[in-house]
C-alpha cells in the first residue's frame, strides 16, 4: 500500500512542540470531511514560514470536532531571496481565481488584484468587492495548502494603475507580460535578490497607457514564446520560467 503524503492545514500560531489540539474549521475538516484516524500524520503550516510535522493521539467527532496531536517536528521554510509578486488584472468569472490558483501552486510570493482598464469585472469598494477579494484570498489559502506550502501568498487590497506604477518604480525589477514585445523573457536580465512584479493584462490586453505609465515606471516588456496565453494562466507559466532562470528553484 502505498504512503498518502500527510495533508496541510492553517494555524493561526504554531506550536512549538509537544502536545496541540487542532480545532475550529480546519478541526472540523480534518474529523468530518477527511475522517482522519488515529494514527495518522499530517503538517500543521502557520503560513509564515512556520511547519510542524504531527502525528493524531485522538480524533474528537460531533459538534466541537477536534484532533489531539503530537508534534514530532518542527522547520521554518525561508523566505525566497527574490520576491515575486503576481499583478493580475480583475478577470471575469472565475478566471480570476484560476489564475490565484495556479500561481499560488507555482510558487507565487504575493498576488495583487489590478483594476486594468479592459478588465470586464469590476470591483466596488463595498461589499461585493470585499467578496470577491476574500473569495481570492480563499483560493490563495487552499492552494497553497493543497501545493504543501509553508508560506500562503499574501492576496492584497486592489490598485489602480497609478498605485501600481508606484509599486513597479520601487521595486528592483518589473516585467509586463506582453505578448507584442520584442523580447523574451529569456533574454531580459533578472534580478536574483529583492522584489520583482511580474504583470499579467486582462483578456482585452492592455492598454497604450497603461504600457507608458509602466515604462516611465522602469517596467520592461516580455514575451512568453510565440503563444497568446489567457490571463488565467500567463502568470504561472512566467512563474515557472522564472524559476528556472533564477536561483528561485535552486
């Protein structure tokens, strides 16, 4: 029979060993949704950085269900030296949490929503807004804990383009993924420490503007091969490139 790799679950704090009682929502999950046993191995994540490796004394079912646990051991998975933050342009449906998704498995440090100008969704500063951000940060938490990741990205509130201009002027690199740029994203020099912004456009592309806006900002266009990728899934394809043209997978 072959060994189940040991699910993930969030902690608000970690504990530092010993014994620990895993309950509230991701109690209840773990007891009535994966019918954990006794016996049994899982990780407890913080979401920091913070892991601990723990094996289940008891399984408490019913109303307060709950899991006692002890904790075999405990590492903290270090920050990357090159931050990468995923600006993903407002997308409709749920493109929009597609792309959260796969870029949270691709390793993803930050995601950040962006009011594009050719974005179809759109995003109030009431609740609905407040909805759909949380539904992102949703998706950001059970991705990373389904890639077995010990740092959850941080989903931030939503820009505008002049905000995001601002951000890509301090950062120590910002490419803009473009599907006309002359160059490749192989061909652009890289930053190996610090933070990066990597943009992702919407469906409709974007606009002459905004490509000034993030010029003056420093910004520097690139392509993904000879493909147009939907905005769901650009991101985590530069994601993975860039791990490989960086010490980001070393």
């Amino acid at each position: 029979m072959t060994e189940t790799t040991p699910p993930v679950f969030l902690v608000e704090t970690l504990p530092a060993g010993g014994h620990v009682v895993l309950d509230g929502e991701e109690g209840r999950h773990a007891v009535t949704v994966r019918r954990t046993r006794v016996g049994e191995r899982l990780t407890l994540s913080d979401g920091n950085g913070g892991v601990a490796d723990c094996v289940v004394d008891a399984v408490h079912p019913g109303r307060d269900a709950r899991l006692e646990l002890t904790v075999e051991a405990r590492r903290d998975e270090p920050e990357p030296a090159l931050h990468v933050t995923i600006v993903q342009a407002l997308a409709k449906g749920d493109r929009g949490e597609l792309a959260v998704e796969l870029a949270t498995e691709a390793g993803a440090d930050a995601v950040l929503p962006w009011r594009a100008a050719r974005s179809i969704a759109r995003w109030d500063d009431g609740p609905r807004g407040a909805k759909a951000l949380a539904r992102w940060r949703g998706t950001a938490r059970a991705a990373a804990k389904q890639a077995r990741r010990g740092r959850v990205p941080d989903v931030g509130e939503p820009v505008s383009t002049r905000q995001l201009a601002a951000l890509l002027a301090d950062a120590d690199g910002a490419l803009v993924l473009e599907s006309g740029a002359e160059h490749p994203l192989t061909e652009v020099p890289l930053p190996q420490q610090g933070k990066l912004y990597l943009v992702v456009g919407p469906e409709g592309g974007i606009t002459a503007d905004e490509l000034a806006a993030f010029r003056a900002a420093g910004a520097v266009e690139v392509r993904l091969g000879s493909t147009v990728l939907r905005t769901s899934t650009a991101g985590a394809v530069a994601l993975g490139a860039l791990g490989a043209l960086t010490a980001r997978w070393r």
